[in-house]
C-alpha cells in the first residue's frame, strides 16, 4: 500500500534548504555560475573538514567530489594510487583557507565555493622545480663563459639554485594568491547548490 | 657548443635512461597512471637528479679522486642523494605549502629511484667538465621525464581499452613499454660524439 | 503487433532509429581498393616471388586474429572478415623487400594481429599501427633479411623467375644462380656512401636510378609512388581520410629536406628524392592516416603529420636506419593520447579552456543578417 | 684504508647534522582525516556497521580496521567514495545495491504503540498513539533500527518502485 | 551553386539524412473525427504534473479546464472534446520505460460544443502581462517538443528584455513535416501568433528561421509577414540539428548562448511556429490548447500525411485512420532522431507529440554495434563540439566523472554521432545512461546530507528534552520544598488559636 508523501521540504538549521528534485536529465553544465568578475579557470565546491589546531584561523578544506566538478577535483586530486603513505596521500588533497575570509567565519561541514586553476599541479612543478634550475644553469653558464674553472663555476650554480629556490617561494606566493596554485574562496555554497545552476524560474 | 647540444640529445633520446639503459623503471611503472602524476614526478626527478649529480661531481671529482678513494664512490653518491632530496623537500615544504601541498608524495619516492644513482654513475665516468656534466645530467632526466609523460598518456588510453584478461593490469603496460622502446631505438646511431 | 511486442519486450531501442548506410567493412574495403594499383604494380615489377609473400603474409595475418578470437571465445567469422586483419596484413607485405623469406612474412603477420591488435582487444583499442611495430620487429630482429633489396625484374621478362620457381625463391631464398642483381635502395645507397666518406655529388650519378615511374629497387609500397599517391587521393575524396595528415607529413619531409640542401648538397639529399623514395607517400597516404592510432582532431591530426614528416627526415639523415617511416610513425602514435589530450575542439557556448562565455559579452554583439 | 673510514663517517656526521638543524627550521605540523570521514557517512547512528555510532565507524575506517562497505545505507555510491577517499580498492562485489529500501508500515496491523517512532534515528516515522502511524519516504534512510521494534511486524523493509523522473537508460551491452 | 554553398556556407557540423519528408508533406491536411475514448494526461510539459479540478461523471465542455497548473513551472490540461469525465487514472506514458502516468479519460458525446471563449479583437491593446496570463491559462506549451510553459518563457524574456524573437521553423528530423504542413496553411496565424509573442515580451523583430527544403513554406510565410516590416523570414541551410534552439541562434544572430545560460541571457527568445499559432488561438479566439497536428509517417503507413488531431488520442486510433498495410515493426513518438520508441499503441498523443512513425521491418532493423575504430567522424558531426568517442569509451568503464568533465552536460542528445558512426554504437544510449547515473549519485548524496541533518536535528532535541525534564523536575522539587516551608510556617504561627 504505497504511503508516499510528497516531498516535505526538509528544513535544516541554518539556511532553509528545499530538497531540490534534480531533472531526470542533467540538463545544467560543470560549472557554477553566476561566475564572479575575475575569471577563475574553474569553479568547484568544497567543504570544510577541519580547524587548524595551530592556529585557529586556518581551517582545512576538502574539494568535494560531487559529480559535475571533474574540473577542480581533478585539478588537486591526486590520483596517484599505491604511491606514498595513506596520510601523505590524503594531505595532498586537502588545502587551508583563512576562516575569516567570509563572515561570520567558516565552520566545520559548511560548503564553500572555490576558483581553481585548471592544471595547477603541473604549474606548480614548474615553479617549484623548473626555476631554481633555470637560475642554476644560467649562473654556471655565465661562470663558465667568464672564468671557466670548474670549482668557479661549481660555486655559482650553487649561488644560483638558492637564488631560484627562493624566487620559486616568492613566485608561488603571488600565484597562490591569485588561486593559481591552492584553490581561491569565491562565496558560500547555497544548501543544495551542487557544480550545476541553480534551476530557473 | 655543437658537440654539447648533440652530447645532451644523446643523453635525452638515443641512450634514453628508462628505455634504453632501463633505469627507474619502478617509478615508470608505479607512477604513470595519470599525465599530470607523472609530469609531477618526472619534474621532481628531473630536479633531484641534477642537484644530487653537481653534488657527486664535487665528491668525485675533490674527494674520491684526490684521495684515491674511487672504491667508496657508490657509497658517498646515496649518501648524498639521499640527503640532497631530504633537503629538498624540507626547502619545498618551507618555501611554499601550496606547493608542497600539490607535490609533496614524489619526493621521498625519488630516494630509491635508481635512474638518480645511474645518471650519478654514468656522468662520473665521462670525464666531463662540471657544466657539461651537469647538462648531461639534466638532459637524461630530461629523457626520464618525456618517457613518462608519453608512458603516462599510452596508460590513460590503455585504462579505457577491453584488454583481455590475460593481458589485463601489468603484463599489457610491459608490452606495451617494449613497443615503446622499439619505436626508440629510431633514434639510435645518431652520433653522439 | 506481435513483431512490436518482441523488440521492444526487452531493453528500449534507444534514439537515433535510423543510420548512416556507411560500414566498418566497407571503410576497409574501400582503403584495400586504394592499395590494390600500387601492388599490383609492384608484382609486375618483382614477380611471382612477391605475390606468394603477398599471400603469406595476409594469411597470416587472419590466422593470428582467428586463433585470438578462438583463445577469447568469440565469433570470429564477423571479426575476421571486417577487413581489419586482411588490411593490416596487406601493409606489412607492402613494406617488406618483395623476394623475403616466407617465414619473414609469416611471423610479421602473426606478430601483427596477434600481440600488437588482438592482445589490446582487438580493433580499435591498440596504441601501435600493428603493420609498422611488425615491420620494425622484423628489421631490428632479421637485419640481413629486412634489407636485402632486388633490383626489379618485371614479370615478363625471360629472367623472371617462373610461378614454380617464384614460390622456390619465397620458401628457400634467392638461388644463387639467378643474376638478381641485389642492391640497395636509394636511402641506403646514400647513407652506406656517406658513411664511407663519399659524399652526394659524387655518388649520386651512379646511384640506383630514380625514374618518376618508380622502377627501382625498393618494397612494394616503395615503387610507384604516384600511383600509391593516387590511391591517397581517391581515400580523400571518398571521405575515408583526410588531408590533414598526409599533407602535413609530406611538408614535414619536404621542408626539412629543401632547406638543408640549399645549405649543403653535398651532405643532404633534396625534397623530392626523399619524398618519392622510401615509404614517404605510403606512409603519408596509408599508414599515418590509420584512425585508431592517430589523433581524431583537425589541428591535432596537422601536428601528428608534421611530427611524423619531421622525425622520418631526422632519422633517414642522422640515425643509423636508412628507412625513418616506421620508426616515425611508432612514434608519434605514442604522443597521440597526449595530443588528444590537449588538442580539442571548443565546445559551443564555451572558450578555449573549457569556461562558460560571458553571456552580457555575447547579448551585446550585432546581429548580423546573413544569407542563405 | 683510516682515510677512507674517516671520510666516511665525517661526511655522514656532516650531513646529519646539516639536516638536524634544518629539520627544526623548517618544521611543518600534520592534520587528522577523522573529522572527514564522520562527515561522509551519513550519521543516522543506525549500528549496522557494528560499531555504536558513526563517529566509532569513522574511527575504524581511518585505523583500517573497518572495510569501506560497511555502511548498508550508505549503499555503493558511499562505498566507492570511501575507497577513493582512503585509496584503498573496495570490492562492491557483496554490497546487495539493488536500489534503496525504505521503511513502510501495512495500516491494517499497526496498533500505533509509538515504539518505532522513538527510535528511528531520522524522525522519519510519524503518528500518535493509538493512531496509525506512516512513513515519511524522503526522511527514511532505510536504517531497519524500526523493523525489530514493532510488535506486530507491521513495519517492513521495501524496495523503491522506480518512477519516470528517475528511470535511467541501461548501459547498451558491449559489442 | 550548390557545391560551394556546401562548402563555404554550410556549417561544419551536424548530419545530412535523407530527409523523406515528400509525399506525407505535400498531402493536404486531414482532420480526424473525435475519438468515442480519449485520455488527458495531467503531465504533458516540463515542471509540476496538472492537478485534477474535475470529478468522475462530470460532464464538460470542449476548452474546459481539467486540470490547473500547480507550482511556478506548469501549465494546465483542457478537454480536446464535450462529453463526461470517465475516470482518472493509470495510462501507459509515452515513454521508453514504458511506466505509467495518470491520465483523465474522457468519453465523447461527438456534439463538439465549445465553451464560451472570450476573444479579443485587438491583443496589441493588451498589456503585456494580460497576455502572459492567457497563454498561461489556455496551456501553451513549447510545440516543438521541449513542451516548456511558454508564459514563463514570457516573464523571463521580458525581465531580461530580449530584443529579438526567434520562431523556429526548423523542423529538421526527418519524416516530420507538421511545422511545414502549417506554414503552408496557416501563415497568417502563425505571423500573428509571433506578433503576439514580440509584444508580449517587448522585442523590437522577429527572425523566422525556415531550413531552406521547404521552399513552399517560405513562400507563404513570406506572403503573410510582406505587410509586417519587423517580421522577416530568414530561410536557413537544411541541415540536422538546424531546429535545435542553440544551433539556429548560432545560425541566425550569430551569437552563442554561453554554456551556464539561458538563450534569454543574450538577448533571444526561441518559439515554434506551432507554439505561436496556439498562441494566436489563446489570445486572439481564446481557444486554449487542445488540438495539434501530427505527421504520420513510416513504411509501414498506407497513406502517410498530416493530421489535426485532438490531444488525447490514442496512437492506435491515429494509425487506424491513416491505414496500417503491415504490423509496424516499432513505433516512433518523434521523429526517428530524436524520438522516443513506445512499447504498443494504447498510448495517448500529447501536446509535445510532432510526429507518430511506424516502422516497417526494413527501417526498423538496427545493425549489431561494433567495436569503436576512433574514426573521428563523431567529433565532427557533434553540433556541441564534443568527443562522443572519448565520453562514450569512459561511460563503457562505468568513469562518470571523467565523462561529465568531457562536457557531458553540455551533450543535447540530439543523434547525429550515433547516426553518423560506422560501427553502428547507440552513443545517445550511453549518454543518457550516464546522464541518469550522474542525477542520481547526485539525488542520494543531497538525501544523504538531508538525512544527517536530520539525525543531528534528533540528537539536539533529545538533548533539549532531557534537559527540560531535569529543571523541571528541579522547579518540582523547588515547588513542593517551598510549599512544605510555606505549610510549616503556616501551622508554628497559628497552634494558639
């Protein structure tokens, strides 16, 4: 005796959420949209799982893996089964915000959209590995050119990686700022926004 | 300068470290699941390579070869690898989390990765100048790190394909790196001086 | 409505109901159309010899496929005849020197179908064109008989070994007695000259001659470079390829192969010895274009082509094989998931990367009226 | 043969302590996963799992003690995300997911005794005593904490008819 | 001319399908006598099903409201005939699940009397609300198949004030040819019907976009729109999926609609030319929706050809009156492209219903799918610029995601890569496979989220509970303390009396 009541929108605590019937078609797109004036590569959603115990104004934020985000998840995901420990793996996926970076500050399971760029992994080598070397050869090259002992010239590529290095940390600052490299905070994820748009009408 | 450059084709393409001189294939089989994994390990390589060789040259060159010492030569070069890649992870971790963040689980794989000792080895024997030396390191990692990539998308394309069981998982990903070596060896007896 | 009731009993006849007439089979038949004027050519040219390895190596090629299928118990009857197997045999034997070994054909075809097509599952998952990773295996395992060229001996003529004595030849190798004389092609005259010194002016004049009409020493597919240029052609104009890629590998030959020669003739051959010697328009026409192991995008399939044109001529000039086309296109069909991979289409009402456009942007442009 | 022992031992000395002090610099702290799992799971404390709430699951799951199918409401989407969560290969081979089943109360032997309500973790069951009670569809988790409650078996577990919105095409078979 | 039209004009993708419209198109239209039976569907358009506002044994007028719309997106059913409402009830859908849907079966009583409708001489004198109202009110949805409430449509073209109407006179599926059938015949009603529309939303023109193998329908449409200097007629190439709203935007203005938005956002409205004919009907002679016309086509049908029939009918009988001479070997409710196979004939026509095709066993015989051979012919076929190889070689394996971050979502599944591949693979089957795959991990994981809430809501107010039984408890306790010193104090002061 089928006793099926109609869909009772299910209220939740804080914003009133209505259970929302997904059309049997998946009729909305992977990416969030309104879309904010800078344009991040791409959008995704993800939740808070942790505070920072060190200081609490860092939380920890996980991308979600809802279905239409392949984008951003594959972005941080990293997909590299049976390599590294558990715990590194998982660190690897996870990535800190600011909590007062919306107000009132971000809670634990709280769902907050983020702007991403779409192959930060691969930038993020580069900057990281890709510059100190650079520097490094440059320096040796000049060395070589100039005075063409090897112990010189052993002495200014090491000069040179450290100046990279350093130039690589200063770089990554500025592109994790711009969210090239850790995912940026956009704005605060409706209940039941998943990566499509919201339905019209 | 024409015979550098031809010296790090060499090093890159014809005497490749993985399909030529079969070095690191643990890291070439394990890591290459997806593109963008295996660039991140191959760059984190490529790095680890030529910082721990411009460390072995110095070794070799003012310490072993001053002294005599040539015995104790694969010793000191995992000693200094070992350390060059612990240092450089902290230096990573230290200078941008971010970074560390995306990267961080390569590193401490690159330690048993014997393409790093063998690179180490082979440019000890050449003879060559520091620089020349440390190109040639930088370009067989270089090689290493195309080999991936390539290796990686070969994968990516293998996963979507209805192998039959009895080739399903590592024997197809072995053969298939024989073709690839084979489509490699096109490259061999360019002159490499 | 019984014939209704039964259809649609079990799972639900999904849209589109109606198709194009267009087959896999008839694709295939039509590439085999293609080869058939330059082959037969070549058996004119090389006699009865070439025609039994022709065989040989086909049958062979459907054997490897039946026995797969019989391994994974499967039908092989609709496998077998789509085509696929007898295609991919034919190329090999194309590329193979006419008057090799029976057994060279045989293990090529079985190489072929079995272990670089069947072990991936079958057509259109392999990662390889099996014709080529068969005829590389065959050149780097049996060098002596991969590069024993025959300098061509039409089939009219009283030389000519007979039918009988032409399966003689193909099961026990070249007699001595026949005066067929052996020579190298025209790549490996070059380079073996090179090697030892000499450089183009002077060994060209004596070189094997290279009439447009193709009668020189060289594999099947290596003769009548117009008339395989043709088959090209007609592939284009049906449909079945097109002209991205064997354009883009031909100028990728040709470009390389014309500036160095102005730089230095005496040390590089010029563009058109290089395009109507070797496999270059086999390659460009039958072999690059292969679907499953080329890029299925316009922009990616010109890279492809460039890539192979390139890498042939790198290899023909500086590496130790006088013939660069195979090894070529092994290679770059390892860079095809990669090229895939970042080379495709925009997607409509999205940029580049893949993010939505700017819907105020798009309300502001004009509307223009356009004509139909 | 000293010099070599000697150079040896300097050198890894040397190197030791290099990395000793750069490990203090460069110090970075960790993070804990149990928080995140327990957000995963869908927290109706039902017990199937075997442990007493989702928070002890959680637990397990991180320590590995626990297979990643152990949750049945959760069924085998929440498998396979808990598999790629912790990188682990779940086997979804015994996980019966022929689609959820929910909570339905047969009106004509309910006796409106109120025990199922008190312990269904989801307030999904509504009703007053002495009255007939009902299931709320959308609220129930399928949890079966009800089933063993009531008296007279009027609860049972049963699968959710498919409607049009939610009929999905079925995959065509592979050629 | 054509040669280079082709090249150079035509746009690269989509299909060419041979389109066998001729002869069903060039026979005149047909009107079919009203059915004895006839059952309404309460869920004929995209957004909330009709609710029912009539009894059983209630007797009703032709255009009488059945059932009203119900929520923001819906629209409401009428009575396509006078006579008694029968029963409500379970009808088979014409869907391929072959499911069922509640329906209002009605009986004829063949007096086809009409209720009192209130026409309007001059609908431009309206404002425009008042015509968003009627279209509302008399049901008009989006003919062309979308079936999308055209009033809302309405209201949102013009809070984001579209300046261009676009009516869609595409009809590219093959064997369709009822758009065509009524441009032919009634132009004026449709120019009038766009007008109408234009008004409605505040456009300042109108573009017809017709493909361009309909040449008699240009013609005519260009003869009723020669006195209106805003409406011009613009014939585009023929070519599937031409009808497809983004295409023909794309063709006509130029424009794209973006992928996260709605063609309202750049400036364009998209109707049918039926659409705009019934909403001539609603607001010129209020007569609300109940009427269509509908192709009847296929090899198996006697004589193939147009029919004006009310919704509601059953296919069987629609068949019956075009002649069957062979058992149809599959039924079509669409056209072949795009259309969805019915399981058996008992199935009602509804308003998105443009064509009924009943296969003979040549046409409805499908060749065994092959093995993908990534001949690429796909990618160029797909209108969206997608990788049907790639999406469907992900779907194979069950890999969702990577499917939907290859744009699945982007996919209008409108047929050309699974008509266009030489290996025969039911792409569109694989997409929709995986589309509902993907709604549905998205369904359980919102219920999921619910349902912890929920639990965590429990667990809040047990604790709440508890804590209120203990003070009150307390205060009890606190009560009868105080009241026992309070009769204490009450006796010691009193023992002297």
């Amino acid at each position: 005796m089928k006793t099926s009541l109609s869909m009772i929108p299910i209220v939740s605590p804080p914003p009133a959420s209505r259970a929302s019937t997904a059309t049997a078609p998946l009729s909305s797109t992977a990416l969030a949209s309104p879309v904010s004036p800078q344009r991040p590569r791409v959008e995704g959603i993800a939740r808070v799982v942790a505070v920072d115990c060190v200081d609490g104004e860092r939380v920890w934020l996980e991308p979600e893996q809802t279905t239409s985000c392949g984008g951003c998840a594959a972005a941080s995901r990293c997909g590299a089964k049976g390599v590294g420990t558990l715990a590194s793996r998982l660190e690897a996926r996870r990535f800190p915000l600011s909590a007062n970076v919306a107000s009132p500050p971000l809670r634990i399971g709280e769902r907050v959209v983020i702007g991403v760029e779409e192959r930060s992994l691969v930038r993020a080598s580069l900057t990281a590995y890709a510059i100190p070397l650079l520097t490094a050869f440059a320096a040796g090259g000049v060395a070589e050119g100039l005075v063409g002992s090897d112990a010189v010239t052993m002495f200014a590529m090491l000069g040179g990686l450290g100046a990279g290095l350093l130039l690589a940390g200063g770089v990554a600052r500025r592109l994790s700022a711009r969210g090239e490299l850790a995912p940026r905070y956009l704005r605060r994820a409706r209940a039941d926004e998943s990566c499509s748009t919201d339905s019209t009408g | 300068m024409k015979e550098l450059a031809l010296m790090m084709v060499g090093a890159a393409l014809v005497n490749n470290v993985i399909l030529a001189r079969f070095l690191g294939l643990c890291s070439f089989m394990g890591v290459t699941t997806r593109i963008d994994t295996a660039a991140g390990m191959g760059m984190a390589t490529t790095f680890v390579i030529t910082v721990s060789s411009m460390a072995d040259w110095a070794v070799q060159h003012y310490l072993l070869d001053a002294y005599g010492l040539g015995f104790l030569r694969t010793v000191t070069f995992i000693l200094v690898i070992a350390s060059a890649v612990q240092f450089t992870e902290m230096t990573i971790r230290k200078v941008s989390p971010s970074l560390f963040q995306m990267l961080g689980i390569y590193l401490p794989l690159i330690t048993t990765n014997c393409a790093v000792l063998g690179v180490a080895l082979l440019l000890v024997e050449g003879k060559l100048s520091f620089l020349a030396s440390t190109l040639f390191a930088f370009a067989s990692a270089a090689g290493y790190s195309l080999v991936m990539i390539i290796f990686a998308g070969l994968r990516e394309r293998l996963a979507l394909a209805q192998v039959p069981r009895l080739f399903a998982g590592p024997p197809i990903g072995f053969i298939v790196a024989s073709l690839l070596a084979m489509a490699f060896m096109g490259f061999s007896g360019i002159s490499t001086g | 409505m019984s014939a209704l009731s039964r259809t649609s009993a079990a799972a639900p006849v999904a849209a589109p109901h109606a198709s194009t007439s267009g087959s896999v089979t008839a694709v295939m038949a039509t590439v085999m159309l293609a080869l058939t004027p330059a082959t037969l050519y070549g058996f004119w040219l090389y006699g009865w010899p070439s025609i039994y390895l022709w065989l040989i190596t086909v049958a062979f090629a459907m054997l490897g496929e039946a026995v797969c299928l019989r391994l994974m118990e499967r039908r092989a009857v609709p496998v077998l005849f789509d085509g696929s197997a007898m295609l991919t045999g034919w190329l090999l034997a194309v590329s193979l020197p006419p008057w090799a070994p029976w057994w060279i054909g045989a293990l090529g075809g079985l190489f072929a179908t079995m272990l670089c097509k069947q072990a991936f599952g079958g057509l259109g998952q392999n990662l390889f064109n099996p014709a080529m990773v068969a005829r590389v295996a065959l050149l780097i395992s049996f060098p002596v008989q991969m590069t024993a060229w025959v300098a061509p001996l039409p089939i009219d003529m009283a030389a000519a070994p007979g039918p009988i004595s032409g399966l003689l030849v193909t099961l026990k190798g070249i007699p001595q007695g026949l005066d067929a004389v052996s020579s190298a092609s025209l790549l490996g005259f070059a380079k073996t000259e090179m090697s030892r010194g000499v450089d183009l002016l002077q060994s060209l004049p004596h070189a094997p001659s290279l009439s447009w009409l193709g009668s020189r020493p060289g594999s099947l597919g290596e003769t009548a470079s117009w008339l395989i240029a043709a088959g090209g052609l007609l592939l284009i104009v049906r449909r079945v390829i097109s002209w991205h890629i064997p354009v883009a590998m031909l100028a990728g030959i040709a470009v390389p192969a014309a500036l160095l020669h102005l730089v230095d003739p005496a040390r590089y051959l010029d563009a058109t010895t290089h395009l109507l010697s070797g496999g270059a328009m086999l390659g460009a026409f039958f072999i690059a274009t292969d679907y499953v192991t080329s890029p299925n995008t316009a922009r990616g399939q010109l890279i492809f082509g460039a890539g192979c044109g390139v890498l042939t001529y790198v290899i023909r000039t500086w590496a130790g094989y006088p013939e660069g086309v195979a090894f070529a296109v092994l290679l770059m069909n390892s860079l095809t998931p990669i090229i895939d991979r970042y080379v495709k289409p925009r997607v409509y009402g999205r940029d580049r990367q893949g993010v939505a456009l700017d819907a105020p942007a798009m309300a502001a442009r004009p509307i223009v009226g356009r004509e139909y | 043969m000293w010099v070599a022992i000697g150079s040896l031992t300097l050198m890894g000395l040397a190197l030791g302590a290099l990395l000793g002090v750069a490990a203090r610099y460069l110090a970075v702290e960790e993070n804990p996963i149990e928080a995140e799992l327990q957000s995963m799971l869908p927290g109706s404390q039902c017990g199937q799992c075997g442990y007493v709430g989702c928070a002890q699951a959680a637990a397990a799951l991180a320590r590995h003690e626990a297979p990643v199918t152990l949750c049945p409401p959760g069924g085998r989407a929440l498998a396979e995300a808990l598999a790629a969560r912790l990188g682990v290969k779940a086997d979804l081979s015994q996980v019966v997911d022929d689609g959820p089943k929910l909570a339905q109360v047969s009106e004509d032997i309910c006796i409106g005794c109120c025990r199922c309500i008190k312990v269904c973790p989801t307030d999904a069951v509504i009703g007053a005593p002495k009255q007939i009670h009902n299931v709320i569809r959308d609220a129930c988790t399928g949890c079966g904490a009800c089933i063993e409650r009531c008296p007279t078996e009027a609860m049972a577990l049963v699968p959710v008819p498919v409607t049009l919105q939610h009929w999905i095409w079925p995959k065509p078979a592979i050629a | 001319m054509g040669l280079i039209d082709r090249l150079f004009k035509d746009p690269a993708w989509g299909v060419h399908p041979d389109d066998h419209k001729r002869p069903a198109a060039d026979q005149p239209l047909r009107v079919l006598p009203p059915p004895a039976r006839l059952y309404m569907p309460l869920q004929q358009h995209v957004g909330g099903a009709a609710r029912p506002v009539v009894q059983v044994g209630e007797k009703v007028l032709k255009g009488q409201l059945l059932a009203a719309a119900q929520g923001n997106i819906s629209a409401p059913v009428h009575s396509p005939v006078s006579g008694q409402v029968v029963a409500i009830g379970e009808v088979t859908a014409p869907h391929p699940s072959g499911l069922g849907f509640t329906a209002i079966t009605l009986e004829s009583d063949f007096a086809e009397r009409w209720i009192d409708a209130d026409a309007v001489a001059d609908p431009f004198s309206l404002a425009p609300e008042e015509i968003t109202r009627r279209t509302a009110a008399a049901g008009v949805v989006g003919l062309g198949g979308a079936t999308f409430p055209s009033a809302v449509k309405f209201v949102l073209g013009q809070r984001l004030k579209v300046a261009t109407l676009i009516v869609n006179g595409g009809e590219c599926e093959p064997y369709l040819s009822s758009d065509d059938r009524l441009m032919r015949d009634r132009a004026s009603e449709v120019v009038d019907g766009a007008r109408i529309v234009m008004h409605a939303i505040g456009a300042t023109q109108v573009l017809v976009g017709i493909e361009n193998n309909k040449p008699e329908a240009i013609a005519a449409m260009q003869l009723a729109a020669a006195p209106f200097a805003e409406v011009n007629i613009c014939p585009v190439p023929a070519r599937y999926p031409m009808g497809s709203d983004k295409q023909l935007i794309q063709t006509l203005t130029g424009r794209e609609v973006p992928a996260d938005a709605r063609a309202a956002e750049v400036g364009v409205l998209v109707h049918n030319v039926s659409t705009c004919a019934a909403v001539h009907q609603a607001v010129r002679l209020g007569r609300p929706l109940v009427e269509r016309i509908v192709t009847v086509n296929g090899g198996a049908v006697r004589e193939p050809g147009n029919v004006f029939a009310p919704l509601g009918t059953l296919v069987d009988e629609l068949l019956a009156f075009c002649g069957l001479h062979e058992a149809p070997s599959r039924l079509i409710l669409g056209g072949p492209m795009m259309g969805s196979p019915l399981a058996h004939g008992k199935i009602p026509l509804v308003k998105g219903a443009s064509g009924i095709l009943a296969f003979d066993a040549r046409e409805a015989t499908i060749p065994p799918a092959g093995p993908c051979i990534r001949c690429g012919s796909c990618t160029r076929a797909c209108p969206m610029g997608l990788l049907p190889l790639e999406m469907a070689a992900r779907i194979r394996h069950d890999k969702f995601d990577e499917a939907a971050a290859l744009m699945l979502g982007d996919c209008i599944s409108c047929g050309c890569c699974a008509w266009v591949c030489p290996s025969h693979i039911p792409l569109v089957q694989y997409f929709s496979h995986a589309k509902g795959e993907l709604s549905a991990r998205e369904r359980t994981r919102l219920r999921n989220d619910a349902s912890r809430r929920l639990a965590e809501a429990r667990v809040l107010r047990l604790e709440r509970e508890a804590r209120e039984k203990a003070e009150a408890a307390l205060r009890r306790k606190a009560e009868r303390a105080a009241a026992k010193a309070a009769a204490e104090r009450q006796e010691t002061p009193g023992e002297t009396v």
